[in-house]
C-alpha cells in the first residue's frame, strides 16, 4: 500500500475521485459491509464499503472492533445518511486482528470507572480521545501563550532536596538497598552512602528554582510533572500531576493576577476555537448526563457556554476577608449545610466555600487575594498589616481552586523570620536565600494545576480522567 493519509486531513480536503490509503482502528462493521474506522486524526471515523466479493472471507471475519486495518479505495460522495464522504475498498490489510470474544472494547456505552481499569485501551473510546486532543490542545495553547509574551521555558529539576510548599508530603528517592539500609552512629538513615549523598526527593514544585531564572532572565516558565505523596482518594487529586508555573521579576500582585486571567482565556479561547468536535461531543454527553439528574441539581450552563462565559467577562477580584464576610452571610452557612461551617477570619477555605462564591454568589471565576499569612507558604510577600499575604487564588465553577500564587517576600529578614516562624532550615535554602542577598527585586508568580485545567475545559468530574494513566494511593499501574 503506499503512503496513508489522516482521516483529518481526507475529511477536510476531500479528494473526491481519487484513490487514498487510510490505517486506523475499526469502530464497528455493520451488515459485513460498513466499516466504520478512526486514525486518532480526529473524532470523526470514516466509512468504508466493503463489497463482499472483493475481500477474503478470511479477512472478513477478522473486521471487528478493535482490530488495526489498511485500507486502499477511491474516495467517493457518501451514498448514505451519517457523512460526506466514504471509502469504496479495494484493498483491505489486517494489520492486527482484536479476539471479539476477549476485546474489552465493544460498541456500547461503558462507565468511566471500568475504562480506568483498562487505561492502556480507553485512548480508543470517543470519550477519551476527545479529552486526550484536547489536553494536547491545552498544551500546545501554554507554550504559545508563553511564546508569544516573551517568556522563556526553564527545565526545573525532578529531583530536589528541598520542600518548596513545606508540608512533607514526599515521595523519596534513593539507591539504598532497603533490606540493609545504612546507619549513622545515633541509628538513623546515613544518607552519606546514598546516591546524592543527602536525602532527596520528587519535586512538588519547581517554583523556587524558577525564581533563581526569572531573577536573570525577567520571565520565565515551568510546565513540568510533580508529585505529591498525599494519602488522597478524592477526584480531585493525583500523587502524579503536571504544573504551569510562571515567574516574573518585577511584577506586582495585580500584574500577576492580570497575566493568570490572560492566560486562562487565552487557553479557552484556543481549544474552543481548534477542538470544536471534541468539545461538542463532550458537551453533548454531559447534556444526556444533566436531563437525567433532578431538576434543582443541573448545571445553570452547558460545558460550551460555559467557556465562553469565561472568555467573555472578568474574573470578580474580591479579599479574602471579604470572601469570609460573604460566606459568613450565606444560607448554606447560617442553615450549617456546609461540611465546614466558616465561623471566623483565618479559616482555610474549602472546596465547597470555593465553588459556592463561584456558582451562587459570583456566577463566574473568582480571584481571592491577601489570604492570612498563617495558612500560606512562607515564600509570599508579607502586607504592611502583618497578618495576610499577597497571595491570589483563582477559583473555577465545578472545580474550585484552579491556580494558586502570590507575589513574592524580597526581603531577606522578612523571609527569615517567616521560615523560623515556619521551621524550614535555612541551610538547605542557601541558593534560594542568596537571590534575595544579590539584587533581589519585587516579583511574584503563580502555578496552574494542569489537570484541573483540562477537567474544567473537558467537563470531566473526575481528575483521574484526564491524565493519561493516574496515580493515586495504591495504583500505579501501566
């Protein structure tokens, strides 16, 4: 067979009359004519018309779903309901064969939950491989936002020996031999004899070493993996994710929540604009899945509306105090509906507080800034009225928290007294110290949970439906 063509690219040009080599996946053979096969090119298959006398019965029994074909035709005017163009064969290769009776794939509706089962074969459903364009989509749209403002891309390391959010949950990584693991004198862990010759870990952020970058170059970006050793469960978490994290030297809080804002329209924008099928099949799916929900639990918007929502207005910008006032004041609040009743100034918010200010109060994304300091990272800028920082979150309907930053401490004696205050050692902070010792400056960054991002644009309700292959809490599979 000679050369292939994307189905993407036959649906879009199509050359009717001329003789086209496609390879993919079959979908469905219907009345052992109709082959309906996809290349991952698109959402869209492409049928084939198999004329009986033309194709080995051999063949012809190993044309199910699942099975990888080449197929050799003339591409002609679809002479049935359903699409514009169709393939009459007159070759047909059986690449790979797919055992009916042992494909897990059929044509039929399957639950997600099942489909996370079999991540290595769920890239095939219609679901998935909508949701894995568009989270290709999703990334391509990063680095050109980036590009385009001049930022320059920084490879931050995976393995680090420090904790960039303080809070300890790590995942270690060493050569120690774990049945003879050697000892100090006190009987502790000698790390000496490891590998790095120290402890050392996967990174959770790679935020502290982007400073060290933007504090040369102005303005830079991570877009990295991370990890997280939390023992979680929820849709809403991962112990292996993906972050955006840009850093600009020179930049204030307001400039920072400025760029988050552009760059999340700028993203939604992109995928609305070149993952038009996807997104309308994912839209349509969540529609059947809202009309069979009662009527007070339906979402106000459809996923399409939705994002344009949020290409359309300004994201509310509002303090945190003032967030705490508002939800003090709520129904869910007074009536104790929610799972954390908010009863004073200083409470972290939950993702239930998040999504009420976004979708009863607000009914659009939501900026939340000055948090108090004592439930922040000790790397934010301290305000003048000692008890809050200049941190920003940035709040989505469905998902809550989206991003997360702040502008950062410049002062090295405020930063200090903010890690003693913390117990982070200073010693294991040295390089991070010092660019606040050698002409430090104000600047400030942020980081997008890059998973949270494509669940929001896909609608998807469960993290662990967005990434590839996730890993959770006993589940490391593929």
């Amino acid at each position: 067979m000679k050369k292939r063509t994307r189905i993407n690219v036959l649906l879009a040009e199509q050359p009717i009359g001329e003789t086209v080599v496609v390879k993919g996946w079959v979908k469905s053979f219907r009345n052992n004519q109709f082959i309906s096969l996809n290349d991952g090119s698109c959402f869209d298959s492409l049928q084939i018309v198999v004329d009986r006398d033309d194709v080995e019965e051999k063949i012809l029994k190993q044309i199910t779903p699942g099975a990888a074909l080449g197929v050799k035709g003339k591409l002609i005017e679809s002479r049935g309901k359903g699409q514009s163009v169709e393939i009459d064969a007159e070759d047909v290769i059986v690449y790979g064969p797919a055992n009916p009776e042992t494909y897990p794939l059929q044509p039929k509706k399957h639950s997600k939950e099942f489909l996370r089962e079999i991540a290595h074969l769920r890239f095939r459903t219609n679901t998935f491989g909508a949701i894995f364009r568009i989270r290709h989509a999703i990334s391509y749209a990063i680095h050109q936002f980036f590009n385009e403002q001049k930022f320059y891309y920084l490879h931050t390391p995976i393995i680090t020996a420090s904790d960039a959010e303080g809070a300890g949950e790590m995942f270690r990584v060493t050569t120690l031999d774990l049945d003879n693991t050697p000892k100090t004198e006190d009987g502790k862990i000698d790390f000496k004899k490891d590998f790095f010759e120290r402890e050392t870990h996967l990174t959770v952020s790679g935020q502290l070493e982007a400073e060290l970058g933007a504090l040369a170059l102005g303005q830079v970006y991570t877009f990295g993996p991370t990890f997280r050793a939390e023992n979680s469960n929820t849709s809403r978490h991962l112990a292996e994710f993906w972050m955006v994290e840009p850093e600009v030297a020179f930049a204030d809080l307001e400039e920072n929540m400025d760029l988050a804002e552009k760059m999340l329209k700028y993203i939604i924008t992109y995928t609305l604009v070149n993952c038009s099928q996807d997104l309308q099949f994912l839209n349509d799916q969540l529609e059947k899945e809202e009309s069979q929900k009662p009527k007070n639990e339906r979402s106000a918007m459809s996923l399409l509306d939705r994002l344009q929502f949020c290409v359309d207005y300004d994201f509310a910008r509002i303090t945190y105090t003032e967030a705490i006032d508002i939800l003090k004041k709520s129904k869910p609040n007074k009536k104790k509906k929610f799972n954390y009743i908010i009863e004073e100034w200083g409470a972290d918010l939950q993702s239930e507080h998040e999504r009420y200010l976004v979708e009863k109060h607000f009914k659009k994304p939501v900026i939340l800034y000055d948090y108090p300091k004592n439930i922040k990272a000790f790397y934010m800028k301290v305000n003048e009225d000692g008890k809050t920082v200049r941190a920003m979150d940035i709040l989505f309907p469905g998902i809550g928290e989206i991003i997360g930053g702040s502008q950062r401490e410049e002062n090295i004696d405020i930063l200090l007294d903010r890690m003693k205050e913390m117990n982070i050692p200073e010693e294991e902070l040295y390089w991070y110290l010092d660019i606040r010792k050698y002409g430090s400056c104000p600047h400030s960054g942020y980081g997008l949970g890059f998973e949270r991002m494509v669940q929001f644009v896909t609608g998807m309700g469960n993290i662990r439906d967005v990434i590839p292959f996730p890993r959770t809490p006993g589940n490391a599979a593929f």
